[in-house]
C-alpha cells in the first residue's frame, strides 16, 4: 500500500479532520456571534454529531473494541435529535390541540 494511502486508512487523518470540524464551529459561531445573530450556537449541535460520526470511523479504523462505536453512534443521535430540535419553530412545539369533544 502507498503512503498516501496508508495516511488515509489511518485514524490520525481523520483526527486531522476532526480538528478541522471543531476550528470551523469555532470560526462559524464567532462569525454568527460578532453579526449578533441571537442563535450563535445552531452549528454546534450539527457539527458536534459530525464529530461523533468521525469518532465511530476512527475507532473502527484503530481496531478499537465496538462498544466505542457504538457509544460514538449513540452520541451521533443524541446530537442529531438536539439539531433537529433546533430547527423546528417554537411555536410549533408549544401547540397542543384540545382533545375531542373538549373546547
């Protein structure tokens, strides 16, 4: 197998990519941050369930016993269901219709 290759397979690329995820939330949130935007932190959410997806591969990479991708799949969802909970409108969530025959 070549080097390059090889670098690939291995779990330090994607540590690389990792640290490139956790400086782009960095970056995208000071951004949204400084334009005083009043949710700064949507990306968080988003990009912390991409982390755990890169953790589950690298631990299958490393030969890391599969517990370890089960718990990084298990916190992909957990992440994922507090993003998808982020983009529903409030008031939607706050609307609970009467039960029939009660008005």
């Amino acid at each position: 197998m070549s080097s390059i290759s090889a670098f690939i397979t291995s779990p330090a690329f994607v540590d690389a990519i990792i640290l490139v995820l956790i400086f782009e939330t960095i970056v995208v949130c000071t951004i949204r941050w400084r334009s005083y935007t009043t949710t700064w932190w949507r990306p968080i959410a988003n990009n912390i369930a991409g982390i755990f997806l890169l953790l589950a591969l690298r631990s299958v990479l490393a030969g890391s016993p599969l517990i370890w991708m089960l718990l990084a799949m298990s916190g992909a969802l957990a992440a994922h269901l507090i993003d998808l909970k982020t983009h529903i409108p409030h008031h939607v969530i706050s609307a609970t219709t009467a039960p029939k025959g009660i008005r």
